[in-house]
C-alpha cells in the first residue's frame, strides 16, 4: 500500500478498470465509473479544493465507503484505493 497521494494516484492509474464491475451500474450509493473520475478529479486539486467541492469530496468519500461491500469482491481493492485517494485528498 503507498503512503503518500501522490502514489496513491500513480498506482490507480496503473491498475486497470475491474473487469467484474459493469461500466454503468450503480454499486450501493455510487456509479462505477464516475466515483472514481469524480475523486480523482478532485485529488488532482488536492491542497485547492473550494469550499464548495470539500463537502461534496467527503459525502463521496462515505457513500463510497458504505458501498464498497456491494461491489464484487476482486472489485474491492480497486475501490479501497479510490477511497484511500479521497481520504487522502480531504487531509491535504
């Protein structure tokens, strides 16, 4: 597991999109595609974000969190990663 965001962020870049997650599909509370779009985006910003988008990042980040058991289970890590980036992102 890396440390720092910016690991965090070059290896979800690396790993590829699940293959057991169907594009398009709400799994729990979120989208599997746009979650991971939304919170890398906003982790791009990391240490800028507006007022604005902190509340919206943290409200992702817990929806994402009680939705994690919902997606495949060789899904989860990819996932556990995305939330790691957004937790990751709110310390900034």
């Amino acid at each position: 597991m890396a440390h720092t965001l910016a690991d965090e962020m070059r290896l979800h870049l690396a790993d590829p999109f699940p293959d057991s997650v169907e594009k398009g599909l709400d799994y729990g509370e979120v989208d599997a595609v746009m979650i991971g779009a939304d919170i890398y985006g906003w982790a791009a910003r990391a240490g800028s974000l507006s007022e604005l988008d902190r509340p919206r990042l943290a409200q992702a980040a817990d929806e994402l969190q009680r939705s994690i058991g919902a997606f495949p289970a060789d899904a989860q890590p990819y996932y556990e990663r995305v939330l790691r980036i957004a937790r990751l992102t709110l310390i900034a």
